[in-house]
C-alpha cells in the first residue's frame, strides 16, 4: 500500500469536487464509451475538481484466457496483436481530452490488471499512467492525504487533513442489495480514513456514517461524516444481441452506469472538512 499527499489552498466558502473512476473495463464490447464521455466532459477540466482511480480500467481478457470470447472484445480491437496496449492508450486519450493531469490524485490496479500482471508480467496500467504524465500510481489498495489549508500574511495557516481510502475490492458480485455495505464498511475498523471507496462489484452507492469523538480542547463532541461507497461502473450487464456478456451468463443484475462523487467543504470554524455524497 502506498500513500500519496496532495496540498490543496481553500478560501472559506470554497467547495471541492471528488469525481471516482473505477471499473470502466474500457476495450470490452459492453463498455459504455459514451456515458464514460458524457461524464468525462460533464465532471472533468472544471475548476476545484479531483478525480481519482480505483482500477479495472481495461477489460484485459486476453485471446487465450478461458475467459475469452470475440464477443465481449470491442471490435475495433479485431486484428491487433497489441489490443491491450492500444486499449490503454486509447483510454489514455478519452481521459486526457476531458480532464487535466494534475486534476488526477492518484490510480489504482484493480483485479482485471493484477491478473494481467501475474499471467504476463505486463503491467498495463503503467503504461497508462506514462501515456497520460502523472506519477501517482498506487496498487490494488492506497491512500491519499488532502491537507486543506489557507495562506494567510507573512505565512500558511493551520490546515485540516482529509484521508481517502481506496481499494479495488473483492469477492463475488453478490445478489444481495446492501451485501457490499456490510462487507465494505467493515474495512473502517482497520484503516483510518474519512471516506472509503470501493469497487470491483460494480455497484455505485454511498453509505454515510457518523464517527463522534471528544473534542480536545472545549467542551461537547465533534462530529464527523464518513462514507463507504461503492464507486460504480461503466460495463453494461448486457447488450441487445444474441450473444450474453459475461455478466448475463454470471445473473448479474443490472448496474447503474456512472461514476460516485463527493462535495468536500473544508469548514475552519468547525476544524473539520464536510463530505456529501452526489451519487
Ligand atoms: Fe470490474
């Protein structure tokens, strides 16, 4: 796990937006390329705008995995012998059309690139990470510090810190609605964050919680809003053809396309940084 940390200048009154990519599975047939776009340009190269990356970028089912089939492949992609570079290059250039490099916090690996690295150690998304110039690249889980803080006169002022935790995810896509909650949100017992996000099941949901704790100084208790969210995903369950993806042959339900994100307000009278979800 790697942890990267990233300073962030805020007026009062300011608001941050937090747009989360996971799972765009870019290069299968059921990729939904236009809805990626339509958020891409709706969220990106906007001011005060983050985005961050949780992994499962490209399909990566190479011809002979078991897995494979014609059918799930992108047919641009029929005939190339380089598919899964020109996949990440291809993703590389949607998202750097729309967005800024230094809007990008960091990107993760998710299952899809982990189990093309153990089957050819080729590790694509380092090849998208060189493709679109930042070096923020975490692994399969990471975390990233915001530390909000003002300039005042004559130096910086006190700051507030903000700690995003990411992982891919795991497990099997449960049938249970409220099932990747429970699994998920027990990751707050053991890492320290104020904000959670997963993937890998392709739900997009955000789960608010409230951690209180005694103030320090003064009387009473803070309260903190913390989410656990699921950040969605850009695969379709299923297209209008006779052959099934992969994921109609699984009974995976069908899945809200999209993308989690989040309003941060960093509030220097309460010392705290206010989250909301706009899932
Ligand atoms: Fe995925």
């Amino acid at each position: 796990m790697l942890k990267f940390s990233r300073d962030v200048e805020y007026r009062d009154g300011d608001e941050f937006t937090l747009v989360s990519l996971f799972d765009i599975h870019y290069g299968a047939a059921a990729c939904a390329e236009d809805e990626l776009a339509r958020d891409l340009k709706k969220f990106g190269l906007k001011d005060k705008t983050f985005f961050i990356g949780g992994g499962d970028f490209g399909n990566n089912i190479k011809v002979r995995d078991r897995r494979f089939r014609f059918s799930e492949l992108h047919p641009r992609y029929y005939g190339r012998d380089s598919y899964i570079e020109d996949v990440y290059d291809d993703l590389a250039a949607v998202i750097m059309k729309h967005t800024a490099p230094e809007q990008w916090l960091a990107v993760g690996d998710g299952n899809h690139e982990q189990h093309f690295i153990q089957e050819n150690s080729t590790d694509p998304m380092k090849m998208f990470c060189e493709r679109i110039g930042y070096v923020n690249r975490g692994g399969y889980d990471y975390m990233v510090v915001l530390n909000f803080h003002q300039t005042k006169k004559g130096g910086r002022g006190s700051g507030m810190k903000f700690v995003i935790y990411v992982n891919h995810g795991w497990g099997s896509a449960a049938r249970t609605e409220g099932a990747a909650i429970t699994k998920y949100s027990r990751t707050i017992m053991y890492y320290y964050a104020d904000m959670y996000l997963f993937g890998h099941t392709h739900g997009l949901w955000a789960h608010p919680m409230v951690r209180i704790e005694p103030k320090v100084r003064g009387e009473g208790f803070k309260e903190k809003r913390v989410y656990v969210a699921e950040c969605g995903t850009y695969l379709k369950t299923f297209l209008e053809r006779k052959e099934p993806t992969y994921s109609e042959m699984k009974g995976y339900s069908p899945k809200v396309l999209g993308c989690a994100r989040f309003t941060l307000r960093p509030n220097r009278i309460r010392s705290v940084v206010e989250v909301e979800s706009i899932v």
